[in-house]
C-alpha cells in the first residue's frame, strides 16, 4: 500500500468544494495507505484550537475516522495554520511533526518540510514568520479574545495579497525556493530524497549534491484540484485529483 502526501488543501468555509473533495479522499484513496502526511496550510487560516469553525470540526471528524480505519496521519504545520496545537490534533487523532523532520518510507529516510523557510528570498516574509513563530507572540496571540484573533487572521490574509502585488515581477523569483537553501538544507542532512509544499508549483527535480544524486518533489495546491504523491515500492508517483 502506499504513503500519501498532500500540502495547501487551504481549506477555510468560502471553498466548501475542496473541503468535500478532502473529506471524500480521507475516505476513499487515504483508506488504502499505510499513512498519510499532511505537509502544512491545511487551512487558510488557524486561530486557536478553541475556534468553533464547521470546517476544522468536520476535518476532525474525517482524520478521526481515517485513523480509526487504521491509517495514521501526520502533520506539519505551515506557514497558515502554525498554531494548530495539542488540542486539535487529539481530537483529530493526529501526530504532530517538527518541520524539518526526517521520516522512513519504503525503507529510505525521506526529508520533509513545509517549504517556506526555503524562500529566503522573501526578507519580509521571514521576518514575520521569525516573529509569529515566537513562543511569547503566539502565547500572547492566543490569550486574546477569539473575535480578535479572527480579525487579525483577516487583516493578515488582506496584507499577503497587498505584498504579493506589490512584489510583480520580482513574484516568481522571491516566492519560490532559493536553490542555495535546498543544496545547504540536503547537504546538511545527507539524505537524498526532499518533499515539500508552500510553492504550489508541483512537480519532480533533479539536483545534484556534492556529487549526490538527489531529488526536491514540490507538492501541489489544492485550488483548481487536488495533489498527492503516491510513494510505493514503485517509486514516487505525484498526482493530480479532479473535484468532480
């Protein structure tokens, strides 16, 4: 049976389709594997564990069930849903993973991470994730009200667009993986095979490493349709999910 990854499903109640459409796969295709990872932003955003959102709630109820059909799931949070905590994940019945973490599938350690911290060409951004990934920020983030927690998840969510338009063309270079962070990342590590989301340009590269053959598999979004890698004693297989 295979492992799955997916990654930037950004589920939120504006996008009822996609939540469907994760919420079918949790029961079909999830229930054949030997686990699956869930490589951050499954939501567009995360507030608290105290949010009684309908979409977190029934996500839940999914990934419960999924690992009552004994499969287990993994998460790692991304850089729109950090503050998942140890709330969520019990009663989702998810384990949580450090990002990077390191993981054996079909006998080969593989290095996973959410992807953001490999943009480093994006200053602002990793300022901010500097910030927000404070242990006193978030404590002081999560002690506030939950209505103005909400707001500000808005006003940020209104900040990355205006940030995104104003980058233009320079977008497609500072949002994407600095090559010289992926070399260091792998090169630090010693391990051959990296899997990420974040960029939401899917697909399978080929790199070289101080003489290592090694390869950077970027996962997909789950907008316009759904994304998985399928890794089996096949190899790995990256797939795209119709909606319909």
């Amino acid at each position: 049976m295979p492992t799955l990854f997916i990654s930037d499903l950004h589920l939120d109640a504006e996008r009822p389709q996609v939540t469907g459409r994760f919420l079918r796969f949790l029961r079909e295709e999830a229930r054949e594997a030997d686990a699956l990872y869930i490589l951050g932003d499954l939501f567009e955003a995360w507030v608290g564990d105290d949010d009684p959102a309908d979409t977190g709630e029934a996500v839940a109820d999914g990934l419960r069930e999924l690992a009552g059909a004994g499969v287990p799931a993994f998460f790692m949070r991304g850089n729109r849903d950090f503050l998942i905590g140890a709330d969520y994940a019990r009663r989702a019945r998810l384990t949580l993973l450090p990002d990077p973490a390191v993981v054996v599938v079909e006998g080969r350690p593989v290095l996973l991470m959410h992807g953001d911290t490999l943009c480093t060409g994006d200053s602002a951004y990793q300022a901010f994730r500097a910030q927000t990934r404070n242990p006193q920020w978030q404590a002081q983030f999560l002690s506030r009200p939950l209505a103005a927690r909400l707001a500000f998840a808005q006003q940020a969510r209104e900040a990355s667009r205006a940030h995104q338009a104003g980058l233009q063309e320079r977008m497609e270079t500072i949002t994407d993986v600095a090559p010289e962070a992926v070399q260091a990342t792998l090169a630090l590590f010693g391990i051959d095979t990296l899997v990420h989301g974040h960029t939401h340009r899917p697909a399978i590269h080929g790199i070289d490493v101080d003489g290592r053959a090694c390869r950077r598999i970027v996962l997909g979004d789950w907008y316009e349709q759904g994304s998985v890698l399928r890794v089996d004693a096949g190899g790995y297989d990256l797939q795209t999910l119709p909606f319909a």
